[in-house]
C-alpha cells in the first residue's frame, strides 16, 4: 500500500467512527426525550440534503 491507501484507510474508519458516535447520540436523544422523532427526521434529512445521500427513518 502506498501512503495515498493508507490515508483513506484512516480517514474511512474515523468517517466511520464518527457515524457510530452521531448514531448512539441521536438514539440517545430520542430515548431521553430530548429530541422526537419527527426532530431527528429533519435532522437526517438535512443532513441527507447536504452530502447527497438518502435520509434513514428514525
């Protein structure tokens, strides 16, 4: 592997990481009651929006 490989190996698992940890925060939330689901809907879809990808259902 050249140095290139491994960059986006590195940057792909904190992409990644980063994900889990959005992931277990907005569940928490919810759970909570901090924020609904219709919340974490608008959140997830302006996120969507942004990077171009299709929102997940809360």
């Amino acid at each position: 592997m050249n140095m290139d490989s491994n960059d986006t190996l590195s940057e792909r698992a904190e992409l990644h990481f980063l994900a889990a940890l959005v992931d277990e925060l907005m569940r928490k939330l919810l759970i909570a009651g901090v924020l609904s689901q219709a919340q974490l809907n608008e959140i997830e879809q302006a996120v969507s929006q942004r990077v171009g990808h299709v929102p997940r259902a809360w």
